[in-house]
C-alpha cells in the first residue's frame, strides 16, 4: 500500500511538472512571434512613431545615435522595439526581430524614446514599435532608418515666424525646404514648467494655435479653447518627417507671447 501510494505521488509531481513546462512564456523572437500571442481583434496599426538622427536631432547621447520616438498611450505597457534589416520587406513580420532596449520617458511625457546604434556596415533598417495598454496592441508603420550614406543628417528646420494675438492665438509658419511630398509635421508647445500641454500632427507648413481644422492627428484632445498668456515664454518644437517616418528636419526654439511684435528664427 504505502509503495502504491509513492507511486501516486510520483506520477503526480511529474504531472505538475509538465503543466509548469506547459504554461511558460517563451519570450517572443520576433514581430509574428509576438502578435501571435496577442488577440488580433484588439490590435491596432495606428501608433504613431517616428525616428531621426544627428547631429541637430535631440543630442543626448552621442552623435552615433539613432533615435526613436514614439506617443505613449495612457496607462502603457510592455513597450517593445523590433528591427529587420531588410528594407525590401517590410510587410515580413518574421523578419523583425525583437531588440532589448528599454524606453527612456519622464513622468508626464507624450512620447517614449529608443536609442539605438548604426550598423557597423553602416546599412538602412525598418523598425516597428508595439505598445500595449489595459485592452489593445499598438504597433507603428515600419519606420526606415536611414544610414549616413543614404541621407543627410537631420537639418534645422528654417525660416520660423511665430506671430501671437492680444487673444492668446498663435500662427506659427516655416519653410518646406523645397520638398513637394506632404511630409507629416509634428508640433510640440511647452509651457515654463518644461511640459507639453499642446502636440499636433499636420501635413501643412503651418499650425494656428489653436485651430484643429489642419490637424491629422491630435495628442492633447482635452485642450478646450486654450489661450497664450500674454508676456510669458513659451517653447515650441517642430519635427519634420518623410512619409517613411524619418525625421529630415528639427528645430526647438523659445518665444514670448507678445502682440505687438513678429518673431522671425532663421
């Protein structure tokens, strides 16, 4: 009896044991990995991301460093970067793998940031970031890295005039650098305490603050009617980015909020 009963208890261990093998998350390896463990009716491709270079993009780290950013929904999670290096499939999800690196963000920040290196054979790459939160995946459109060899550095963004009303309105322009393609510019205003209250995306090379008529994409929706204050300093960032996600052009300035004046940056 007592024999029979060690052999229960035996089979039994060994069961738990294979349930516990059974169970594991292996870590996904790759993009189709991933979604595979997702439910596919909760993901969407509508995260929005975009990625630059130096020496005028955000110089944090090194002049070697690509940068990618990306919005950060409320109550984020398990943010995740996948890289393929092979620009002619970008519709592969097995083909990007996933890249240990976690996102740098402040307390308060719309967006997230990866920084990563070049290649050493210095070749362009797709990238894809995936967000989740409480009841959807996010992923962005392939994002293409490009090498120093087959684009520029990321360049000011030039001929900014801002113009303010006694109303607290802002018209803010600058120039298209010659480019004909609708390039998707994304508009951050931070007040003094450093934070963004205001962050718009829009294909024209201007934004009336605040008018949403022009907007493609709204990151601040619970701004109702805002105003500038009058005499205060105010900083504003534009990045310009290609319809591959690459940012060609960036710029952060300051400016006060006064009437009587047009405020020209070169």
């Amino acid at each position: 009896m007592q024999r029979f009963l060690f052999i229960v208890i035996v089979c039994l261990f060994a069961s738990c044991e294979k349930d516990l093998v059974l169970t594991q998350d292996i870590e996904a390896g790759n993009l189709a990995d991933y979604l595979a463990r997702v439910n596919p009716e909760k993901t969407s491709n509508t995260l929005w991301a975009h990625a630059g270079n130096h020496p005028f993009f955000e110089r944090t780290i090194d002049e070697q460093t690509v940068h990618i950013r990306m919005h950060l929904p409320d109550e984020y999670s398990n943010v995740q970067l996948f890289i393929s290096d092979s620009i002619n499939y970008p519709d592969s999800l097995k083909l990007f793998s996933r890249i240990d690196k976690d996102v740098l963000h402040k307390n308060g920040d719309l967006f997230g940031l990866f920084a990563i290196k070049e290649t050493q054979d210095n070749r362009s790459r797709l990238a894809i970031v995936s967000i989740e939160s409480s009841d959807s995946t996010y992923l962005s459109s392939p994002i293409l890295l490009r090498a120093n060899n087959k684009a520029t550095n990321t360049k000011n963004t030039s001929g900014i005039s801002i113009e303010t009303t006694p109303g607290g309105r802002a018209y803010v322009n600058w120039n298209g650098a010659g480019i004909d393609e609708p390039w998707k510019n994304l508009v951050e205003l931070r007040d003094q305490t450093g934070a963004v209250f205001c962050a718009v995306e829009t294909n024209n090379l201007s934004f009336l603050f605040y008018d949403l008529r022009n907007v493609t994409r709204n990151f601040t929706p619970e701004l109702r009617d805002p105003r500038l204050i009058e005499g205060q300093v105010y900083s504003i960032t534009i990045y310009r980015n290609d319809n591959q996600g690459w940012m060609r052009n960036y710029r952060l300035l300051e400016f006060e909020a006064d009437s009587r004046r047009i405020q020209e940056f070169d």
